[in-house]
C-alpha cells in the first residue's frame, strides 16, 4: 500500500529565469529535473507522486499547481524553485548573495515549520550553501492567506503541508554549478526524500 500521495510542482515554464553564469541554462529546466530526479526516489520508498509538469515544456497555471495537490489527495505538495536577488541588491553583490530557504503555508504554521526547517536543513547541508532560514509570506490583502499562489491555492484545495523550496541562488556561481550538475541534484533529491520519508508522521495531517 503507498505511503502517501506527494504532488511536486518543477516552478516555472522550460525558459523561465536564464542562470546568468551558464548561456541556455534555466531554472525552468533544472526545476523540472531535479523533479523527476525526486519523484523517482519518493517512488522507490513507496509514495504516489504526481507532477504539476509531465513535460518540462509545460507550464500550467498557479492555480492548476496548487490545486492539483487538494483536488488528487496528496498528503505534501513542494513547489521546487531556485533564487535571484531582488532589485534592492547593488551590482556588485548581485552574484554573491546565495543560500538555500524554504517558505511554508500559513494554513498550519505549527505544523509545518517542523517539516519546512528540516527540508531546509538538508538542502543546505548538500548544497554546501549558507541557510537563510524558513520564512512564511502572507498575502497583503488577507494576512491568513499565502501571498505565494502555488501555496495558496494547495491548501485552500484541502492540502495545509505547502511548501516552496529555494534551492539557493541560480545567479550565484557555486549554487548555479551545483544546480547544472545532474549527479549533484541527483544527491539533492535522494536527501530529500529520505527527510521526506522520515518525516511522514508529521506529514500526515
């Protein structure tokens, strides 16, 4: 019998957020590998895993996303991203500002910073990257909402395990090496999953 039902978003289209140390290289893309590459290793430990993305020229809307989660059952819906600073960073910090965090729904804060801070631990233990911490962001029209869409529309669709991991930053040199690097993010996913594995008491809500 399966463990559970996860339901993995790959964020973004195929093009989406070009890596600014590679030419052709897009956080689209690699999203979408480390996607399979996590799907494939939650699926030997005996969970159902379903991907908002079946191809990576896909891109569906945030909606669609977050709903696919409530709508199929899932017990865990991850949104997989990376990072880019915002337009606050000057030039010369712009490359080095890199880190790996993980935002989480505010439909279950108590459960789910156990969870989110343990996904965050290990990306930053892998990724060999600095830990800018967990952090929730409310939507500026209702504080008990999500402002991120993908977290939003999963739990209001019945799945409160949301979260949305920034596997460092693709403007960064060392993160974008390790993210253009499959045997790298092969390492990532199998961490993961073994958090991910570990953790199903608590995930199951």
């Amino acid at each position: 019998m399966p463990k559970g039902l996860i339901v993995l978003d790959p964020g973004h289209g195929q093009f989406g957020n070009p890596h600014t140390t590679k030419a052709g290289f897009f956080e689209g893309t690699q999203n979408f590998i480390l996607a399979c590459l996590l799907r494939d290793e939650l699926v030997a430990r005996g969970f159902e895993v379903l991907l908002t993305r079946r191809r990576v020229e896909d891109n569906p809307t945030l909606e669609e996303r977050g709903r696919l989660a409530g709508e199929s059952g899932a017990i865990l819906f991850l949104s997989l991203h990376s990072n880019a600073p915002g337009t606050e960073a000057t030039p010369e910090r712009y490359p080095r500002i890199r880190g790996a965090e993980t935002f989480y729904s505010v439909s279950d804060e108590a459960g789910n910073i156990p969870i989110a801070r343990a996904l965050n631990n290990v990306v930053v233990e892998v990724m060999n990257t600095e830990d800018r911490g967990i952090k929730t962001r409310r939507h500026p029209d209702n504080p008990e909402q999500d402002y991120y869409g993908v977290l939003r529309y999963s739990a209001q669709s019945g799945c409160r395990r949301a979260f949305l991991i920034e596997h460092g930053f693709h403007t960064n040199p060392e993160d974008s090496a390790f993210l253009q690097d499959t045997e790298s993010l092969a390492r990532l996913a199998a961490a993961e999953a073994g958090v991910i594995d570990r953790l199903l008491p608590l995930i199951k809500v």
